[in-house]
C-alpha cells in the first residue's frame, strides 16, 4: 500500500529539516502574483506604503527606472523614520558607466536624502580581479559572477522572484513572484541581504564623471575582494555560514502547520567550504522521487534559459513520474533574441539543448510521461512581444491533483548558478488544500503560451543548429557565460 501524501510529505521535510532553516507559515500568508504589470504594481504600493524598512536586492535596476524610484524618493519623504537600502551587482550595475548607469541613478537617492537613511551597494565578485578584470571586455565580464539574488523586502513582507527591476519585468518578460507576509521569513532574508551588503561596495553621489563613486567602509567585513580576495572569501564564509545551518521555526502555532518555507540559498563563491543549501535540498527532492514511495508523482520543471546541470537532468529523467512537463523559452521569447555577437546565438544554443533533453526522454523510455514545452508570445523585440524568465519547480504527490512543493527564486539551475552566481530562493512544502490549489492554477497560466514540442519540431530547417553555434556554447561555457 503506497504511503499517504502526510506521510510522504513528512519524508521530505524530515530530509530538508536536517538541510536548511525552516519557518512555519500560515498559508494565507502566501500571495501568488500572475503578471509582470501585476509584479509592477504590488511592488510600488508596498513601497509607497513602508513604515520602517525597505530592502532591495537585484542584479540591477534599469537606468531608467525613474518612476520607481520617485516611488522610493515620495516614500522617504513621507516617512522620516524610514530607511532604504538597495544591492546590486558591481558588474552589471556599472557597465554603461561613465554615462547614465544603475550606480549613478541609485546615487541620487544618497545625494537627496543622506547616506544614514539610503545605503547603497555593489556586490563585486572575487572571481574577477587584478589582471583578468582589467582584460575582460564589460560586455562578458558578468560570466565570471554576479549578484543575482532578487529580495524585495518592504517592512515584513517580502517578494522572492527571478525578476530584475527594468522596464521589460515590469511590463513583457513573463517570471515568478510570490509574496511572502511573514515577519519571520523577511526578517531571515534581511539577514542575508545585511550579510552581503557588509560584503560589497558603497555607493555615493559625486558631482563629477559617473555621477557616483565607490568605496569599501571600514565597518565592512575586510579585505575588500579586489584587494584579497582569498582573505575575503575566508572572512564571507565566517559571516555567511551559519545562515546556512538548520534552525527551529520561531513561529509558534498551537497546531502544527500545514506549510513550511524553507529559505534556500547558492553563495558559491563565498563560502569555503561550500555550505549552500539550494542545490543539496533540490537533489535531495528529485531523489526522493525517484524511489518506490514516490513513484507516479507529477512535476513541472521550467527556466527561462534552458541549461540544468547534469545531475539536475539527470535525477529529473529518473523521477518514475506519471506524467511530468519542462517548459522552456521558445528562440522568439529568449531575451537574447536577435542579440549581436556570441549572444545572438545562444537562443540557437538553448533550442540545441532542449533537444538533447528531448532526445535523452526518449531514450529513457519515457516519452509518453515527460512533455518539453516552449513558451511564446509574440516575438521579442516586435509590437507585443513577451520573453520568458519564469524558472523553478513544481511537485504534486501520487494521489493528489495539485503541487505540494515549489521552489520559487533568483536560480536558473545551471553551472554558473552553482558556481559563480549568489542566489537566493524560497521552497513551500504545503498540505494546505487552498494554496496547493493556487500553485496548480499558477502552474496552468504559465503553460498558457506553451506548445508542445516533438523531435519532428527540431528537425525544421528554421531550428537546426549550425557549427557556429556549437562553437559559441563551447565559448561561452569556456568563459563561464549565461549558458
């Protein structure tokens, strides 16, 4: 007799409880948000309504994100007691410097308000430094790392998602977004992002040049990165190391919850020896699928950009499940769409790959259980054209109709996000019958723009992929690139 789903639920967090801290929620207090102007929106109102704190991690805010950020300027005005504190990455936050950049527009916010209410970082990474960083054109020296978590913390609320905040996530490129009303989970992240803003540079508002300029305080964790990074990766994995270590729920219910969050975390490259918590508690799930207690589950794996690790591929392909989907960016809803360079090739590059994974289904046998489906609407770069950044899982036990697990976050579950990147993400573990509904119902609106794929569909001549292209993915993978 198959265990119930209490009882294989119970299984897994009896695993991930000996990963990672865990918070006990009400399921009510998460919100599920559908679309980029949705995202926009919420994001904005929590800002224009915050009380004590605002905290914002990204890989970058678009340089021309005024509006956003006289949403932020009004609320500060508003509200003396409030602070504002906003991680980028260095890389990718000064790249159009010395023109109008993300550092110079987050400056302003430092000029007009003072650096005691409005902190602003940059992330650099210890990979890239001395005579490599000065070599490496900017246009590719993000493949050697950045900050990719996206944290958007607002008093005791906190948005997880994949989304940056430029124009196109706020209006056509289709991710995540869950809000999680909890002050106990905001309060964890905020401990991370503190963490690793100790960690990067400051920014202040200059007169001169680039509008900013950066410097490393000396309430900092030292060396700085670019001085010493081997001393800076050791003094980061003293600070960020026990973040990573189980914790009892503080939350206290008079009955036992029916949800857990599990806040997951991928800080390679700044932890020696790597005590991450993404990867070990995402092998650890599909494991768990791949054995007899839970053979004939369901689940919906989906990245914008199409490149799971191996292992990842691997346990995915050994899962036994009922019936399981992958859904992936279409080359006309790739964000590099019509890019020059090395980058115009890499939606080729993605195709190629889905392909192999179709190509390893059908070798496995189960081409009659897993689908791979390619998101598109419209074509990117045209009047109503959408990309897709959406990543993360979905798992629904055998004998349930909706997930009980999701995993919802910055990671894109490749190499250099296990590697290079920070990463930073959620895992809900629920019984709860009305929010395992609304993840299912989150699981069919993603699919809405899906077509299914067959190895007919790679074979067209618009799809095959050339030498150039094969050349290209060995290039970027040499340098450590998006793929």
């Amino acid at each position: 007799m198959p265990p119930s789903p209490a009882a294989s639920l119970a299984s897994i967090t009896g695993e991930l409880d000996k990963l990672t801290p865990r918070f006990d929620v009400p399921a009510d207090c998460i919100q599920i948000i559908q679309s980029p102007s949705e995202f926009y929106a919420t994001l904005k109102a929590k800002i224009a309504g915050a009380k004590r704190r605002i905290y914002l991690s990204t890989l970058y805010v678009g340089k021309t994100e005024h509006e956003l950020i006289e949403t932020v300027r009004t609320a500060l005005k508003n509200n003396p007691e409030l602070e504002v504190s906003i991680l980028t990455d260095a890389l990718r936050g000064t790249r159009e410097a010395p023109n109008p950049s993300c550092a110079s527009l987050l400056a302003s916010l430092v000029r007009d308000f003072g650096s005691e209410r409005v902190e602003i970082r940059l992330y650099h990474t210890p990979n890239l430094t001395g005579l490599r960083k000065s070599m490496i054109p900017k246009r590719i020296n993000e493949g050697w790392g950045l900050q990719h978590m996206k944290l958007y913390g607002v008093d005791d609320e906190i948005i997880m998602s994949g989304a940056n905040l430029s124009d196109d996530y706020f209006t056509n490129r289709q991710d995540r977004y869950h809000v999680f009303k909890s002050k106990d989970v905001t309060d964890f992240f905020y401990r991370v992002y503190r963490t690793v803003s100790d960690m990067s540079y400051r920014v202040l508002p200059t007169s001169e040049g680039n509008g900013f300029t950066m410097d490393w305080p000396t309430t900092n964790i030292q060396p700085a990165p670019l001085e010493d990074p081997n001393g800076y990766v050791k003094a980061a994995t003293q600070a960020l190391a026990p973040l990573t270590r189980p914790i009892a729920s503080s939350t206290k219910t008079e009955k036992p919850s029916d949800t857990h969050v599990y806040p997951l975390l991928q800080l390679t490259p700044l932890l020696k020896p790597d005590t991450s918590t993404e990867l070990p508690a995402l092998t650890t799930i599909l494991r768990k699928l791949g054995t007899p207690e839970l053979a004939g589950s369901k689940w919906t794996f989906t990245a914008g950009y199409f490149n799971m690790t191996p292992e990842v591929r691997q346990l995915l392909l050994n899962s036994s499940p009922s019936s399981a989907t992958v859904v992936a960016a279409s080359p006309w809803a790739n964000g590099f769409y019509g890019s020059k360079g090395v980058s115009g090739m890499l939606p080729a590059a993605y195709t190629l790959l889905s392909r192999r994974f179709l190509d390893a289904v059908n070798q496995a046998g189960w081409s009659q259980q897993i689908a791979v489906k390619e998101w598109r609407k419209g074509t990117v770069n045209t009047p109503g054209g959408w990309t897709y950044h959406a990543k993360g899982i979905w798992i629904t036990l055998p004998g349930q109709q909706n997930p009980s697990i999701s995993l919802v976050g910055s990671s894109n579950y490749t190499k250099r996000s296990y590697s290079l990147d920070l990463e930073a993400n959620t895992l809900i573990v629920t019984s709860n019958p009305d929010l395992q509904k609304r993840l299912g119902a989150e699981v069919k609106w993603l699919q809405e723009y899906t077509t299914t794929m067959t190895r007919d569909d790679y074979a067209k001549t618009e799809r095959r992929v050339g030498l150039h292209v094969r050349i290209a993915m060995w290039i970027v993978t040499l340098v450590g690139g998006a793929l």
